[in-house]
C-alpha cells in the first residue's frame, strides 16, 4: 500500500507504490517485459473482459508505468492517468477519444505549434474539424458550438503570448452542454490545478517540467473522474453508446464497478491498443525519478524566473518583457486566479532592435542552450522568427504574439548569478 496524502511533495514521491512485494526493492523496477504470465484460462478471460484489471502486454500497461499513471492522476487529484510516447500523442488521443469523423471541437488559438499542426491538419484530414476560437473572450466557445461538438481544448499557459486561459469560465460554459474541457497543462504543473477550476480532462508533455532532466519523451492523459458523461447522452456517443471496437461495450456501464474512468479505461483499451503509442518502460522510470523533485524545482524555476523579470525591467535594449506578473486587467486577473503557485518559467521579450538584435542575443549566449524545447533543468533560450516560427508568415507570426524582435526563454535551476550573467552578454550583443 503507498502512502496516502494530500500534500504534492509526500504523493510525487510515494504514489502508486511503496515496495517490490517479492524482494523489498524500494525504487520503482524497470519492468521491461512485453507480456505477462496468465495465472490460468479465467483469469486470462477476465482480464481481457475487464472483469479484472490487470497487466496482459505492455503496449496497453505496464507495471512501471502503472506507478507514473497513478502518480500523475494523484498530484492532479484525478481518478486515473494514460501514460503515452509523447506529449503530441496525449493531445491526438484526449480528442480522438471523444470524437469521430463528422465530429467537431472547439480550441483555443493559443496553442503549441505541434498541437496546432495536429488540430488543424491531421485531424483535419482524418474528418475532425477543429473550430479555432479566440479566448480573450470565453463566449467565443459557446459561439463555435453545435450539436456535434464533443470537447473544448486549451492550454493553461501558451506561450508565446502567455495569457492564462480562462479555465472555469469555459468549463461552466461546456458543462450546459455536456461538453468536457482538456486542458493542456504542460508549462504549469503544480502552479496551475485545471480539475479544480472544471477542467475534465488534463493534457501532458511529460517531457517538459515532470520529468525536467530532458531525457525522455513521454506525454499522459488524466481524467478527472467528475465530468458525467451520462448527463447529455447523445453528446458523447463515444462513451454512451456500444463501442463496435471493444464487443459492443457502452463505456459508462462497462466501467461502473470501477470507478468514473469510462474516458480513461477507453483511452487505454481502444486508442492505445490500435494506435500504439505505449510509452517505453524506461521512459516511463524516467519520468519518475524526475517527477519526485518537481515540487522543489518548480519553486526554483519560479524564482529565477522573477529575478530575470525584475533583472529585464527598464533594460534600454527591450521594449517589453511578457510574464504573467506583467500582465494587467483580465490577463492579470486569470494570471492570479489560475496560477496559484506561481507565473511560471516561461518568459518572453521584445529587443528594441528587431531581427537583427534577436539573432546576436541567441548567437552571443554561453550558457543557456538554444534549443526548441521548454521545461528542462537548464535555461533554455530561442528565437521564433528565425526558428519556429519562420514557416509562418509576417501576419501570422504577429498574431502569435511573435514579432521579429521576440526571444523566449524558460528559465532553469542554475544560479541566478550565472543566468543573469549569460542574459548581460546576450544583451551586451544585441546593442551593438
Ligand atoms: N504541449 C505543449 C504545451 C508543448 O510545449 C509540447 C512540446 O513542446 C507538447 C504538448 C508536445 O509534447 P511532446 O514534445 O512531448 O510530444
């Protein structure tokens, strides 16, 4: 039996395990095994009708990352997590889940780029339509709704703009209809609780700040367990009605003995089973050995992060720094209602001189890695005009936020001497 707590720092270590019940082993094993030993023809046949749950290949389970799931599902407050490969494929299987060709769900535009891609083009392709909606305004989503909407998604903290999504006030407007939210809560782990603000399903990229040592690729789905799928049957056909897939099971019957997990259970045995993107073992122990420290480092994060805001303040060089904490009006009030354990350690700003000055700060860094990623133990530095962003066009990377002067940094676990010391040189480059 793990240990039971409230606290995220007691469950990032002890959830969802304590010990090897054979030999005492006290870290979580590796269990780099495919398949599992069938006791005997029943207990093969329960498994398999779901009487019983339990491990049958690990493309659909595994023990070890059993541990990550319950872990992650713990620290959000959920009933049940789905480990994957990527965080792009916890965003493609949060959709697909719910939603068949002819379907429809409403985004946000601030998303990541991959999910935008994902959304606007493979799905697209594969007969979901994505309607993009912009949250400045919450209304919005109401708006694009129609009878086939089957969920709203966004992110809790996008970047590059980093306006806070208005979480409750889109969830209160998804649960008139029977509409869940996802939430993609990848730059805001433990600063942000979506399930507490009616998020019915939360998003990750593991491979961001959970695991933080930037090793391994991983992303999960959790699902709250709240969302009642039942309340409007016919706006989730996906749960409510006989899954062809799985012998006719309708998912919320199927799992009542269980426990509120028809999104999760069907997740792992349809999308996960089909499509195959199981996330290693490895990766899986990975992740673990970073997500035991994530309360720690995400203190850390967040106050190098404000000594670099209060360190860009007033610099002759910038025109505007992008933080949270910079934010006013609605943005600030979203920033303090949603990001209760901090505004994270993801920031941006303007270089007065453009194009230019952006490329000789990236070029002139010693320390911070320039590299397309987020959320990793070390500072991290890019500059989308030249990189990310480059495919768009001019009126496109405007609308993102991202203008030829833009860099975006995610600040790491370095000493703030040696971070500000790095950001004197970039800027000392910029000027000239
Ligand atoms: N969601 C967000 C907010 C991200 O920043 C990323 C990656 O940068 C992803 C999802 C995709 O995750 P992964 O790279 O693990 O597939």
């Amino acid at each position: 039996m793990s240990v039971k707590s409230d606290h995220p720092e007691t469950i990032a270590l002890h959830a969802g395990w304590r010990a090897d019940a054979s030999n005492g082993a006290v870290a979580v094993p590796i269990y780099q095994t495919t398949s599992y030993q069938f006791k005997d023809t029943e207990h093969a046949a329960n498994l398999f009708a779901l009487k019983e749950l339990g491990q049958i290949y690990t493309r659909i389970g595994n023990p070890t990352t059993s541990v990550l799931e319950e872990r992650l599902a713990a620290l959000e407050g959920g009933a049940a997590a789905v480990a994957l490969a990527s965080g792009q494929a916890a965003s493609a299987f949060s959709v697909q889940n719910l939603a068949k060709a002819g379907d429809n769900i409403v985004s946000s535009t601030d998303l990541y780029g991959g999910t935008w891609n994902l959304f606007a083009n493979t799905l697209k392709d594969q007969g979901v339509e994505v309607r993009f909606v912009d949250p400045t305004d919450p209304e919005n989503f109401r708006r694009a709704t129609d009878l086939r909407t089957r969920a709203y998604y966004a992110e809790t903290l996008p970047n590059p703009k980093l306006c806070v999504f208005p979480i409750s006030e889109v969830a209160s407007i998804g649960k008139e209809y029977g509409i869940p939210l996802i939430i993609d809560n990848t730059a805001a782990p433990l600063l942000a609780r979506p399930f507490d603000h009616g998020a019915a399903i939360i998003v990750y990229s593991t491979t961001k700040y959970l695991a933080g040592h930037g090793t391994s690729i991983g992303g999960a789905i959790i699902d709250s367990g709240k969302f009642d799928w039942e309340k409007n049957p016919q706006r989730q056909p996906a749960l409510t009605t006989p899954d062809a897939s799985y012998h006719g099971a309708i998912w919320v019957e199927a799992v009542r003995s269980i426990g509120p997990v028809a999104y999760a259970i069907k997740a792992r045995t349809t999308l996960l089973r089909d499509l195959g993107s199981a996330i290693s073992p490895f990766n899986a122990f990975l992740t673990l050995q970073g997500i035991e420290t994530i309360t720690l480092r995400m203190e850390r994060h967040v106050q190098n992060t404000q000594k670099v805001v209060d360190f860009l303040a007033n610099k002759k060089e910038i025109a505007r720094i992008i933080y949270p904490s910079k934010q006013t009006g609605e943005m600030r009030r979203r920033a303090d209602k949603y990001l209760t354990g901090g505004y994270g350690a993801l920031l941006g700003f303007e270089l007065k001189g453009g194009m230019d000055a952006g490329r000789r700060f990236i070029d002139a860094l010693q320390m911070f890695y320039h590299v397309a990623n987020i959320g990793d133990a070390r500072s991290l530095a890019i500059h989308p005009a030249t990189t990310t962003h480059s495919q768009l066009g001019e009126e496109a990377q405007l609308a993102s936020g991202v203008t030829p002067g833009y860099v975006r940094l995610s600040i790491g676990l370095e000493h703030i001497d040696d971070i500000i010391a790095d950001l004197e040189r970039g800027l000392r480059a910029a000027n000239q």
